[in-house]
C-alpha cells in the first residue's frame, strides 16, 4: 500500500478515484484485514485527507453512493460516519479533549519520576516490548505515519491491557505521530478502547484474531485476553452544541485553518471574500512529518482559494485582514479552535448541522439517520 501522502487536494481525489477502482468494491468484506504497509490495500486511506477536509465527507460519500448503489457502499458510509459522530460528540463533550491533555501532561510527569513505568514506555514506543505485531505497529507510525485500522486497535487495547500503560500516553503517541492525528477520532477511540466511552464496554486485542486477520503474519504471546475495562471517576460532561454564526453580506475576510481546507464549497451566502488568511496550528507535540504535511495542505488550500475567489492569499499574520469581519470555517474542538482570533465569525456545513445533534450519545442514533444527513 502506497504509505506517501502528498497533501494536495488533487492527490486525495487520485486516491479515492483509486479507491473506488480498486478496493472499495470488496470493503465491507476485506476492510478487517490489515496486509502490512507492502500488502494490499482493503481501506481507502483518505484519512489525512478527510481529517484536513481536504476532500470532504459529502463528497466522499455521494462518489462512493455513486459506484456502488446506496446498498453497496453502505459499510463505507457508515465508517466515514464514525468521524462525523466523533466530531459531533466531543463538539458536546470538550471536556474529554482537555482531560486527555491534563492526564497527558500529568501521565509525561509521572514518566520523570517513575523509572519502571519510563522502561515500559520507552520500550512500547521504541517497538521493543518483544510482543510480535505491537512492536511492528510502534515502528510503522513512527516511520509512516499512518496505521490500518484494525492495528490501532490492537495497539491500543495492547497498550492498555497487556503492558498497563497510560491510556493518555498512548492517545498522545499516535497523535504525535499519525498523519490523520484528530483530536476527536483519537482521543475518543482511545477512550472506546480503554471502556470509557461506552463505559464498561472495552476492546480486548485477541491473538487468535491478530493472526487471521494479518494473514498470519503475527502471532503474539502473552497478551491479557481477560482484563477488566478502565473507570473514572468523572466522566466529561455534555453540553449544548454552540450555535454557528451567519456570514456578513459583503467583503470578508476569509481565514482557512487545518480543519476545513476546501473553502471552495463553504457555505458563504452573500459575502464576498476579499481577502483569505491561513492559520497553522498544529497537535500538540506534532512530528516533524505531520508539520510538514499540514503546511503542505495549507499551502495547497491558499493557492486554489486566492484563485477560487480572486484575492491575495497567505499566512494570516499581522493585519492581514484589514477592517473587514473574519469569517471562518467551523474549527472543532482542538488546536485550530483554540487559535482562532477572538470575534471571527464561524460558519457550519450542512452536513455538521445535520449530524451532530445526532452524535451526543451513541453511534446508533447518528447511524439511523445517515440518509436524512447525507441529503442535508
Ligand atoms: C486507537 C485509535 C485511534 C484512532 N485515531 C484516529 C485519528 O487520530 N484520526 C482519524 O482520522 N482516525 C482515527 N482512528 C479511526 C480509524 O482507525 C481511521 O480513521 C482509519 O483507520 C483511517 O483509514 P482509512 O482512511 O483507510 O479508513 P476507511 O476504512 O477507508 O474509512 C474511510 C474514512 O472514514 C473515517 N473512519 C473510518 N473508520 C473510522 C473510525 N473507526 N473512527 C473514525 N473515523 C473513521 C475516516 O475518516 C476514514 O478515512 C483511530 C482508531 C483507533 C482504534
């Protein structure tokens, strides 16, 4: 599988066009087999393209309805409706971002002072546990950026269960590391992972099922295959989602962050964007290669939104604005939310508004009602 994700918006279409050729036909069949980073490809790997919304979701899904009928691309759907549920759900649950970044910073201050907790760390990190696939998995993010699904899975539940790490050290690890890093997806499949999310319900990483589906190529010992899920005392907090605003008639100011890189098909109404500004604000802790690929998509963004709208395009640094009102893409929560300038003004898409009211509990409710978003 091709592991080189050039961030452009061209190259994300080229890949879902290859996709929808290639493997998408057997998805709902195959997507449970990780091959390796040299096996064939069961997934799209749109990730670091979807998580920039590079390419966006609507999109995604009508080109995948397309080639296969409604029925046909009905697994798919519903796993891209696993990121819009999780966006929905820590939009209404931000405590269980800050939380993760407060247990970080503590379960990083405790590696200091604890010297058996920092060797089983470094060795989970360094891929030198000796547990077969775990160590492989360690090693491919770091030097890809990019895991199969079924293997972040394994991973975590590993990383939980078996060596008794920090669940937080673990969600700040892949975060570092993956080229789709998200706030949402990670921080809160780590927590399903753990059995915090849908509490008590946790993922045991089983051999028998490493070995079928990496078609033998691992066969770990040793594993806890009976552990009890994690508990908390406090579970986050839901609270309501905050309203979007409505675009200004007239010139804007259009600032374009990591979250929506398709300004293209923002829902603007009638302003005019005079002006566009790009605002970089990486994962905390980010990799040298997930820097360079969000500057690389942002770049990507600004040269087709000055040509989209006719205006200068660059980094959103001193008054680049000038006296016109800032408008922006709805940031979610994370780190281009947390940089936004105070009183800009934040539009939502359709299909945000649509799902996320869906997305405060669990999965089932947003999934019943795929048809009625994907119309929206
Ligand atoms: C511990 C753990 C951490 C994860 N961290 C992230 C993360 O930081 N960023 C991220 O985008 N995904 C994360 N995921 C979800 C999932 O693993 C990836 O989205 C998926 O592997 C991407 O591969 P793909 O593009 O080939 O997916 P496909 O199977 O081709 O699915 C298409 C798209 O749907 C979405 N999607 C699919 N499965 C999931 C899922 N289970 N949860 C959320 N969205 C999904 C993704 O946007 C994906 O690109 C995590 C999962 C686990 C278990």
């Amino acid at each position: 599988m091709d592991r080189t994700f050039p961030m452009t918006r061209a190259a994300g279409l080229d890949r879902l066009t290859a996709f929808l050729a290639e493997a998408g036909a057997d998805y709902a069949a195959s997507r449970n087999t990780d091959a390796g980073p040299g096996g064939r490809t069961t997934t799209s790997a749109l990730s670091p393209y979807l998580r920039r919304r590079l390419i966006t979701e609507a999109e995604v899904v009508s080109a995948a309805e397309a080639a296969f009928g409604d029925g046909g691309a009905e697994k798919f759907v519903s796993e891209v409706f696993w990121r819009t549920y999780f966006k929905g759900h820590l939009e209404t649950h931000p405590a269980a971002w800050t939380d993760f970044l407060a247990l970080a910073a503590a379960d990083r201050g405790r590696l200091a002072a604890e010297p058996g907790l920092r060797r089983t760390h470094a060795m989970a990190i360094e891929g030198r546990t000796g547990i077969d696939g775990f160590d492989d998995w360690a090693r491919e993010l770091v030097e890809t950026g990019w895991l199969h699904n079924h293997a972040r899975m394994w991973f975590a539940s590993i990383w939980i269960f078996t060596l008794r790490l920090p669940w937080a050290l673990g969600a700040d690890f892949f975060l570092r590391h993956l080229l789709d890093g998200d706030p949402a997806s990670n921080t809160l499949s780590w927590r399903w992972v753990a059995g915090l999310h849908t509490r008590g319900k946790h993922y045991v990483a089983r051999a028998e099922n490493i070995r079928r589906y990496t078609n033998g190529r691992f066969d770990p010992v040793g594993l806890d295959e009976y552990p009890d899920s994690l508990d908390e005392p406090m579970p986050p907090r839901e609270v309501a989602l905050p309203v979007a605003d409505t675009p200004p008639p007239g010139d804007v100011a259009l600032l374009i962050h990591l979250d929506d890189l398709h300004p293209e098909s923002l829902p603007l109404a009638g302003a005019r964007v005079a002006r566009v500004g790009g605002l970089l604000a990486h994962a905390p802790g980010a990799s040298d290669r997930v820097r360079a690929a969000d500057a690389a998509a942002l770049a990507d963004a600004l040269d087709r939104a000055g040509a989209h709208f006719g205006c200068e395009a660059g980094p959103a640094t001193g008054d680049w604005s000038g006296d016109r009102p800032v408008v922006t893409a709805w940031a979610p929560v994370g780190p281009s939310a947390e940089g936004l300038p105070a009183g800009c003004l934040r539009v939502r898409r359709a299909w945000d508004e649509a799902a996320w009211p869906f997305s405060t509990r669990g999965y089932s409710r947003l999934r019943s009602r795929i048809p009625q978003v994907v119309s929206a």
